[in-house]
C-alpha cells in the first residue's frame, strides 16, 4: 500500500471509531436516563442486574472505541514521521495485510505473537 492508502484507510478507521463512540455515548445516557425511574437496589430489583451489565458493557464498548481512536491517531503520528509500518520492537517492516486488517498495528505477526 502507498502512504496515501494507509492514510485513507486510518482515515476510515477513526471515522467509524468516532461513528461508534457517538452511538454508544447515545445509548449509555439512554440507559443512565431510563434507569432514573428505577430503583437504585440493584441487587434486589429484578430489572437492576439487566441495567447494571447493560451500563457496564456499553462503558466498556466505549472505552474500547475511544482507545482504538487513541490508537489511530498514534498511527497516524507515525505515518506522518515515516515510521508507520515499522514494528516498533525490531524495527522490520510489518505486512501491508497486516497494517490493512489492523491499520493501528505497531508490531509485525513474529513480534505479536
């Protein structure tokens, strides 16, 4: 892949990272919201278990799309010095089917592994 190819599809990446991040925030405060008009025993409200593990599981999608963007603008940092590609352990070069599957990739597959 070129340097113009890494940046669109890091590009896209981040997009669709940033796309997710505005749909979870949406359904995290829909489920904060919604469980105003519930009880605050978890516990013992038989609804509380449900909302709990939904509350946690969309916090932690969220986290996981706002590290992802982290990540891609690591890349992007590092496409811009020159340096995008390179595994950051030994210094070969990571393969363009890897960096294609995961454009935020640091290593290369041996250094992964």
């Amino acid at each position: 892949m070129t340097v113009p190819e890494h940046r669109a599809r890091i590009a896209e990446e981040r997009a669709d990272a940033e796309r997710r991040i505005a749909s979870l925030t949406g359904r995290f405060t829909a489920i904060v919201e919604g469980s105003e008009f519930t009880t605050d025993d978890d516990e013992h409200d038989p609804e509380g278990s449900t909302i709990a593990f939904e509350r946690a599981q969309v916090s932690a999608l969220l986290a996981d799309a706002r590290r992802e963007v982290e990540d891609l603008a690591a890349a992007q940092q590092r496409l811009d010095s020159g340096t995008y590609g390179l595994c950051v352990r030994c210094g070969l070069p990571i393969a363009d089917v890897r960096l294609d599957a995961l454009p935020a990739a640091q290593t290369c597959i041996d250094c992964a592994g």
